[in-house]
C-alpha cells in the first residue's frame, strides 16, 4: 500500500496493502515462488486487507495532517484463490495539498521468503477508491534474497488490491 479518511479502506495496502498489479503474468504458486531466486519472475497476488489502524496527528476527525500513519495488513492470494502469504507495512502522510502523498514501507511474506518494498502513494486523500501505485522492491530474503524490482498496485474492490511484482534479476 492511503488517506487518513475512513472512507479510504488503506494505503499502499495493498502493496500490500495488496501488491495488486494490472499487468497479469502467471498465478503465483509455491512452485513459482520457490523458482524465483535467479530469474525474471512477473507475480500476481490478490491482496484483502485484513487490518488496519490510523494514527493521525490531530485525532478527532480533524483533515489529514503530515505525518498521519497508517499501519496495516493484508493477506495474500494467488489467481486460483489460494493464501500464499501477508503482507504487512505503514505509510506515512507526507503531503495534504494537492490530493496528498504519503511514504510507505511494505514486507511480503510469500512461500521461500520475503519481499520488502517501498515508495510513494500520490493522491491517497482524493474521494474515491484508493488509486494506484507503483513501487520499489528494495531486497528480500531467502527465494527472494538481492530481489530487485517493482510492484504495481490496482484497487479492485472495497479493501482488495490486485498486486502485479515484476522481478528482475
């Protein structure tokens, strides 16, 4: 994985918060995840937010202030409907002007490791579904260890995020 509004189901949750991505490769399985390290891998994972806490700096329904926090979690499915994982991050309010901005940092945990992303999320605080982002996968572990890439996120529905990881190695 957005904006400290309730009406907002979450930030960069998807990343996680659902790393949900719009380009479809394979359906992530536990084969796939096991093969990743070493290889050029496209994975897509359907993310349903779990839970998820608001810290915002002025409480009581005040605006959207820089450095609100949103702490979350998300689990992970592959296409065929089966968990594979969680994902689980924070982001952070950086800008209220111009449909806000915020800063997240989001951990995958998928069958041979994990994944550890991060980037910005514009427009987090405009009315409607939470838009999408793209992101940097910054390392990993395990299957995933020196993993490099990016991470494509698309709101699909209320609190799920189709999530699109594009590995290069």
């Amino acid at each position: 994985m957005r904006p400290i509004r309730a009406a907002c189901l979450g930030t960069a949750t998807a990343l996680v918060t659902l790393l949900a991505c719009a380009p479809v490769a394979a359906a992530a399985t536990d084969d796939e995840f096991a093969d990743a390290k070493g290889t050029d891998r496209v994975i897509t994972l359907i993310g349903h937010l779990a839970q998820q806490t608001r810290f915002p700096v002025n409480p009581g329904g005040s605006p959207a202030a820089q450095g609100d926090r949103t702490v979350f979690r998300s689990v992970l499915f592959d296409l065929y409907g089966n968990e594979v994982g969680d994902t689980g991050g924070t982001c952070t309010t950086t800008r209220v002007d111009n449909g806000g901005a915020e800063e997240c940092v989001v951990n995958y945990n998928l069958p041979g490791g994990q994944l550890t992303v991060q980037g910005m999320v514009f427009g987090n605080l405009n009315p409607g579904p939470p838009p999408s982002f793209d992101n940097a996968v910054t390392g990993g572990t395990g299957a995933f260890d020196r993993a490099r890439g990016s991470v494509h996120a698309d709101t699909i529905g209320t609190g799920t995020r189709r999530f699109t990881i594009d590995l290069d190695r």
